[in-house]
C-alpha cells in the first residue's frame, strides 16, 4: 500500500465512521481475485463471448445461442462454484458483521459475497444469481446445479420439466428487466446514504451504473475502488486506483480499529 493509497484510506475510513449509512456497489472486478474473469477488462468475458448472444429476446428465438450457451457455461459455471471469497468479499462481510455496512448491492450473480459469510438479508443481488434456474414458461425454479449435472448428462437444451419450456440461469440478461422490488431497496438506500462506496465496477451498466449518481445528487460522498477508470470518477469524492483486494482489507482494518 502506498502512502498516498494508505492516506486516501484514513480519510475514507473516517468517513465511513461518522457516515449515517454506507452502502457498497460491487461488481465483477471484486471477484477477479477469486478466479472469474470481469467483463470490460482485456481478456475479459466481452472478448470472448458475444454480449448480443445475451439479449434475451435473441437468446429465446435461437437455438443455436441457447445451445452455445450451455456449452460454454459448463466450465463458467465449474468455475463460479469451486471460487472462493477474494479478501475483498471477506472485508465488506466484516464491516457489514459490524455494523459499518448498511446494505451491499452486487451487480454479480457468483454468491461469493454470501459465501464470505456475508448476512443475505443485507445483501441485493440486483442481476440475479447463478446459482439457480428459472424457466421463462411457467417460473419454477431449480438448483444449478441440478441442471448442470442433467447438461452434463447429455441433455443439450435443458427444458422445465413441468411444462416443457425452456430453462435459463436466474441472472438477469441484456434486456430483461430488474426485480422491481430489489431495484427500489437499492434505489432507497443510495439515496439516503451518506457514504456510497463501489468496489470493482466500471459503472458501465445502468441502472445499477447509476446508483452512484443518485446516491451523491442525494448528499452522499461517493468514495471509488477500482483498477480501471469508471464512468463516475470525475464526479467521486475519493477515487483509489487499486485491487479490491487490497484496499477493502485496509480501509475496513482503519474502521475496525
Ligand atoms: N480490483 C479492483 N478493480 C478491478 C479488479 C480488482 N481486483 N479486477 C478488475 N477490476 C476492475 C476493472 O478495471 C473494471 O473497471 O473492475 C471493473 C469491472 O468492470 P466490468 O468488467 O464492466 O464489470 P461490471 O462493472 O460488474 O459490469 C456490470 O455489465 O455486462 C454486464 O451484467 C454484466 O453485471 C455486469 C455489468
């Protein structure tokens, strides 16, 4: 940790400490130090994968997506369940535990906030989650890994067993629209807290991008931890430019102490 990294720090922790609430936005840069690849970064998912293909009304009318799709998410999926917390994960989970966290808003759907220990009743997983399908006929729902195992098994469009419709991760694809309840918890909280903090995002996609501005148009001191540049870094109160890793573990041993 730098000097001037360690400084930004003090003050963001003093912040953090005389803050009526803070609320976190995470996105997919918190879980790269757990071995999943983020979107926008070179190499990332967009590189590889065509993010079109994750329209959702393009998905439905192709079967070539649909069995594309499941292909390659077998080994994304593999990957999504045998990760472990980043110390990063592990940090928001302990100022959450004390106190200092008044609600944590992740844009990803890996469960690893959760699996930091993370309590679930404060935590809104705005795009969904991977670990659970969905079929977009009827709405019943089934572990991923139940429908992994039948993938593996051979079945190459996996298909509700109920009514025949197809079956789809229960995250959130391009076009498809948020839960309405989970987008008005976050909304709220942004707006009445006073210190938004985002930790691994490159605010690329609205509405969650847009929390931080309306978290700060609220009164809010908007505080960046990020590696690379964000849509909201001229508008923050603090930006720090590093790993998540490393700078959550710092500012939480600040607050604690
Ligand atoms: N520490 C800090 N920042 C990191 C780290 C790290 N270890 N690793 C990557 N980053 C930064 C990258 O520089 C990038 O700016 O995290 C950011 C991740 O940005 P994106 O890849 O755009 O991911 P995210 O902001 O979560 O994307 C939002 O877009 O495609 C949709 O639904 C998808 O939820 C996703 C949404």
């Amino acid at each position: 940790m730098s000097d001037s990294q360690q400084k930004l720090i003090e003050q963001a922790a003093a912040w953090v400490l005389e803050s009526r609430s803070t609320v976190c936005l995470t996105g997919a840069g918190i879980s790269t130090e757990s071995g999943i690849p983020d979107f926008r970064s070179k190499g990332g998912i967009w590189d590889r994968f065509d993010p079109k293909d994750f329209e959702i009304r393009r998905w439905l009318a192709s079967e070539d997506i649909q069995r594309r799709y499941w292909e390659v998410a077998q080994d994304g999926y593999d990957l999504v369940r045998n990760a472990t917390p980043s110390k990063g994960h592990f940090a928001l989970a302990q100022l959450s535990l004390h106190g200092y966290l008044k609600l944590l808003v992740t844009q990803n759907t890996d469960g690893l906030h959760q699996k930091a220990g993370h309590d679930p009743d404060k935590i809104v997983e705005l795009h969904g989650t991977s670990h659970v399908c969905v079929c977009v006929g009827c709405g019943s729902k089934l572990l991923r890994s139940e429908v992994h195992a039948r993938v593996q098994g051979g079945e190459v469009i996996p298909k509700c067993e109920d009514c025949g419709c197809l079956l789809k991760p229960d995250a959130v694809f391009f076009g498809e629209g948020l839960s309405p309840e989970k987008l008005s918890r976050a909304v709220e909280a942004s707006k009445e807290a006073g210190v938004f903090l985002v930790a691994g995002s490159s605010l690329a996609v609205r509405p969650a991008g847009g929390l931080p501005e309306r978290a700060r148009r609220a009164g809010a001191r908007l505080i960046i931890v990020n590696e690379g540049p964000t849509r909201f870094d001229a508008r923050a109160d603090m930006r720090i430019q590093g790993k998540t890793g490393d700078v959550l573990p710092a500012l939480v041993d600040v607050v604690l102490t």
